[in-house]
C-alpha cells in the first residue's frame, strides 16, 4: 500500500523561500511533536520525511526527464501554478542546465504530459493568485489552458469563474481558450475570504485600487477596512519601526519588506541587495538580528511570496513611481533610473508591489523617503507626487 506521501504531493514553484520556510517549519514541529510523545526523532529524519511530502516542482520535473515511467503520486498540488515558465525560459534553461537542446515544452505543459502517463487516474490541483507573476519568463495562467488545448482535451477541466479577471488573464480573451476543452465552472473553486488578511477581505481590492491607480475606489475601500486593518503612512523609516513594534502583541511577527528594485533605499539603511536567510528571516526570535524581528534586514517581493508576517512595513521606492498621475516604472542602472518600456517588465514591477502590499495578516506601515536634492538618484520629486498619491487614496500618516 501506498503512503499519503506517495500518493500526494504538493510541489511549490522554484527553490525559493516558501519552500525552505515550509520544510523548516514542519520539520521543527515533527522534532517537538516526538519530543513531548517521548519519543527520539532528529531533525535530519523530520527534513527527509518533510521532503517526501512538499517536493520542489524542478526535482519531480527532472525526475520525469530521467525516466518515460508515470510518477507515483495520484494527486499533485501546485501553488503559484501562475508563476510557471513559458516555452522560452524552459527551453533556455534544459539548454543551459541539463544539456537537452531543442526542449520545446513550457512547464506547464511539461508538467501536464507528465501526469498524463497514469493509467488509472490523476488529479493536478493549481492554485492560483491574480497577479502575481514577478519575474521574466512566467507564464501565467493562459499557459495551463494553451497547453490543455495543444495536447491535452480529453483531460476533465474544473475552474471558477473569477480566472475572467484581468489580473488572471495579462488581457487575454480565457473564454477562447475554453473552447474545446471539456470544462465545467465550480464556484467552490474561489477562495472567496481572504485568509492572508482575515480582518479585511476588502484588502486586495484595497491593493488593487491603488496600484490600478484608482484613487477614489482606493479611498472608499480604506474607509471600509483601516478600523479592522490599519493601515497608515511616514516618511521616516524610525516611525515605521516604533510603529510595528507597538502594534505587534504576543508572538506575532512584524518585517520590512521592499521591492529587489528598491536599489536607492540604501541611505535609508535598506539594502535590497542582500540576500536573507528565509528559514532564520521567519521563523527565529526577538534575540537573533537576522530574524524579522530586529527590522534591520528586509525581504524583498521573491523572498515573501507565498508567505506572510502579522505586520509589514513596506518601503517604497523611485523604482514605481507617481509621475503626472500615472504609475511609471524604472530601473536602476549603473548611476541613473532608466524607464521601463517592455510591457511585461512593466506589469511584473507592478505586481511586485501588488505582493509586497498582500503579505500583512493584521496590518501595515507604509514609508516613502523624503529623498534629497543633493543626490540626483534621489531627488524628493521621485517621491513626492507617490506620497501625495497615497495620502489621496485615505491612508491616514502616523
């Protein structure tokens, strides 16, 4: 007989920190769980069964290249299915990394035709959030469905209604891509409630409002939440620090977040640049300074994705900026910002503020610096008119 792992399995995107936060985390737990049964588990033997269970979707990929054979589980979930690679990045890193030219599947694609050597039966669950892809080479949700169409009609599709929305949908037309397949909608496939923010469900759409630019949708969703889940603004990273440390109670867990872009935080005494150490980030105490807690490391949108503190400070910088009313995205290059015209560049930096926005359970501080006229990478008009913005939107300062 099979165990469960054997049956199922829950494969996470990348190598990233969700990964070794959720394998840390459970390990541990297995470890104090034989402890108060009086039993001897090491922590070593916790990681390995650990790792029979969450798998990192690339080893069961590459498993698949190295046999034709079906893989043992019946039932796979993927979580951030939307942040999966296109035919281009997949194709490029077989190339690079596995020495397999002329690889001409994306991931999900690849993915799919795995399961679909069962004989019997198989099940792939995706689960999936509205803007959400931050990187180069993600494929977004439409690829699952290119490739259900390319190879795969004779599979069962279940879906909810809600993958319509443009932040599912990089302003493709999904209901084309239903054609011919054998869909049926499940309305109980829409996690409706928030769980992240389980104070305020209105927070996304809070998010969404403004990073849409919509400040008077913004403001009457901030007047329905700020009592339950507050949130509020300063343009002096001290007051951020004092502010989540006086709004966090017990065990709750407070960090600084900032966006890998956020290249001219660095007089602010940010540094984007330097890599946490996810497991320690999350899951350590007030004594260690590499934990969260000390607010002196930030974690950037690569490392939080998929994971999430009690309190967020989030730091906001010239890289997404207001300028004549509009959004403008750049990048820091050599000694200037440089404008950002490729469309995709484009949506990815606006999601990275989407998810650093999205990782506050209870609450959170804004900061935007004052800048300084003396530096020319720096210069308050950057940041000035992104402030104004916020405080239009109703988010009252501290």
């Amino acid at each position: 007989m099979q165990t469960a792992a054997e049956e199922y399995a829950v494969f996470l995107s990348g190598n990233g920190p969700l990964v070794i936060v959720l394998r840390e985390a459970l390990a541990k737990d297995e470890v104090r769980r034989a402890k108060e049964k009086g039993q001897r588990l090491t922590k070593r033997i916790a990681e390995s069964r650990v790792r029979t269970f969450v798998q990192n979707i690339h080893h069961f990929r590459d498993e698949g290249l190295k046999s034709a054979a079906a893989p043992i589980e019946h039932v796979v979930v993927f979580d951030e299915a939307q942040r999966a690679w296109n035919q281009t990045l997949l194709a490029s890193f077989m190339r690079q990394k596995r020495r397999l030219p002329g690889f001409a599947m994306s991931e999900p694609e690849f993915l799919i035709s795995l399961m679909d050597r069962k004989d019997d039966w198989c099940t792939i669950v995706c689960l999936v959030g509205g803007g959400q892809e931050i990187n180069t080479g993600e494929a977004g949700l439409t690829e699952w469905f290119d490739a259900l169409q390319r190879r795969f009609v004779h599979w069962d599709v279940y879906y909810p209604d809600q993958i319509t929305h443009r932040d599912y949908s990089w302003g493709q037309d999904l209901q084309s891509k239903l054609v011919g397949l054998r869909t049926e909608t499940k309305k109980e496939l829409h996690l409706a409630v928030s769980i992240r923010s389980y104070r305020a469900e209105k927070v996304s759409a809070f998010v969404d409002a403004v990073i849409s630019g919509d400040t008077a949708l913004a403001r009457g969703l901030y007047d329905a939440i700020h009592n339950d889940y507050p949130i509020v603004i300063t343009r002096n990273l001290a007051e951020v620090r004092e502010w989540l440390r006086q709004s966090a109670r017990g065990s709750e867990r407070y960090g600084l977040l900032a966006s890998s872009g956020a290249i001219r935080l660095k007089p602010e005494g940010i540094t984007v640049k330097t890599d946490i150490d996810p497991a320690i980030w999350f899951l350590n105490g007030r004594d260690d300074i590499r934990a969260s807690f000390y607010l002196e490391e930030v974690a950037t949108q690569f490392d939080i994705q998929g994971l999430e503190v009690d309190w967020a400070g989030v730091c906001w910088d010239a890289d997404f900026r207001r300028e004549n009313n509009d959004w403008r995205p750049y990048n820091f290059k050599g000694t200037n910002w440089q404008n950002i015209d490729d469309q995709f560049r484009r949506i990815y930096l606006a999601n990275a503020y989407r998810v650093l926005l999205t990782r506050a359970r209870q609450g959170m501080a804004l900061f935007v610096p004052q800048g300084d006229s003396d530096d020319p990478t720096r210069v308050p008009s950057f940041y000035d008119e992104t402030y104004g913005f916020l405080l239009s939107c109703g988010i009252n300062e501290i």
